[in-house]
C-alpha cells in the first residue's frame, strides 16, 4: 500500500466526521501502523516522540501534499478561548475516488493531480 493512502483512508473510514486535530490525525497513522504494520509496504512513516506524543514530519509533509493535491482539506478553526485553534481534516472527493481506485487496485498514484 503506498504510504500516501493511510490519512485518506482515516478520512474515507467515517465520512460523516472530519478528523479533529493535527495531533489526532498523527497518531491515528500512527496506531494503524503498530496495528496492521502488514499494510505498510516501505515500514511506514517514521515517528519519533514529540511534545503530545508520536510525530512524523514525513507524514506531516505528505498532508501538506495530499492538502495542496485536492484530495484532503484543512480547516482551521480558532476555539472558544479565542487564542487556540484546532485544525479538522476532510477527505475531498478526489481523495475518495483514489482511495476507491486503490481499493479496487488501481495504479494510480494518490499524489496525482
């Protein structure tokens, strides 16, 4: 599986809700990686620890690409403080039809425009 398709997948997992938050969109790869490390082809993303818990900048960038591709948006929304915002993760219908694709064993890469 190309390493790319992990945050698609979260977000195609339950349509209905966005993910909630860059740290939780970490460590939800994060954990499907310790869980089902048969998925991964290359041995996954790299994580190291970091101040709320495991990290990749690896994976950090590959959001920004799949952001900048269209196939997952970024919503940034300041919380109730005023002062700290949370960021929510959607798959964008792009991202969907890859993933299907992926599922059905397409070889189109998810990075594509």
């Amino acid at each position: 599986m190309d390493l790319e398709l992990l945050p698609l997948l979260l977000g195609y997992a339950d349509e209905e809700a966005p993910i909630e938050g860059r740290t939780r969109l970490q460590k939800m790869v994060f954990r499907v990686q310790q869980e089902h490390p048969e998925l991964v082809d290359a041995g996954g993303f790299p994580f190291q620890p970091y101040d709320y818990g495991p990290y990749s900048p690896e994976l950090a960038e590959t959001i920004s690409d799949l952001i900048e591709a269209g196939a997952l948006s970024e919503t940034k929304r300041t919380l109730e403080d005023g002062e700290r915002v949370k960021y929510e993760y959607e798959l964008e219908p792009d991202g969907r039809e890859r993933v299907e694709e992926a599922l059905r064993g397409g070889k189109r890469t998810l990075l594509q425009h």
